[in-house]
C-alpha cells in the first residue's frame, strides 16, 4: 500500500519550485501525495503543526516533517 | 530521459532518514537518482557549493538546490 505524504505549501515561488520537483515527481508506486494550499486551507494549520511543521515548503511523511529550503513562516498564514 | 537528481548527505541521522524517504523514493521513470557521501568524497564539495548547496541533506535537479531539514553545514565537511 502506498505511503501518505502530505505536501504543505502556500502558493510562494518557493513553494511552486518544490512542488515541481518532488511533489510530482515521488514514485506513485510508493507514495500517495495529497497537496494541500495552508494559505487557502486555514483549517489544516494545526495538524501541520502538530506534525512538526514550520516552515512551508514542506512535507509529512509517516509522521515526520521534512522541510525543504524555505517559502514562509507558519505565523504568516495565521 | 531520466533528470538526474543528485543527494548530497554525509551519514548523519538527518541525511540517513531523507534519504530513505525522498532518495529512495523518487520515481524512476522520472528521476536518475545518484547519492554522494560529501564527508567521504570531498573531491565534489566545490560542485556542491558551486550548485548552491549550503548544507546537507540536499538534492540538486536540473541546477537547483533543494536542502532539506538541517543536517550538517558543509563547512563541517571540509
């Protein structure tokens, strides 16, 4: 079954950039990417959050947080 | 064709698990995926930097640097 990776963004350059990079491009076979918009969608702020999330771009993946470069703040989102 | 991807680590826990979960993950049929041990080849540090590498983990595709979380900062390699 395929892992569930999250991709946190909120629409900036940096965010786009990474989006093309790796949010497109992880092996469907692996991975089921569901992207989501923080800038958009306020309500999902807080399990970002929770799941170790500072900064977007970013990524959840089982659990763990991973950031790539940096687009913004969360407190800019709020 | 395959764009090459090229993960720069250097064995610290940090790399080792993004390496698990972006290295090793990326689709094939997408991505030419080669892994370089920076602390162990530091002959491709100066075409690290020259990609815009600042520290490791990090993936360079098509130019671009992407770090991802903090590991170890490339000074600490050299």
């Amino acid at each position: 079954m395929a892992t569930k990776a999250i991709f946190y963004h909120a629409g900036c350059p940096v965010c786009a950039d990474a989006e093309t990079a790796f949010a497109k491009a992880l092996d469907p076979q692996v991975f089921d990417v569901e992207i989501v918009h923080l800038g958009e969608d306020k309500a999902r702020l807080g399990e970002a959050e929770a799941a170790g999330v500072k900064s977007v771009p970013a990524f959840v993946i089982d659990g763990r947080a991973y950031h790539i470069n940096f687009g913004a703040d969360l407190s800019a989102l709020k």
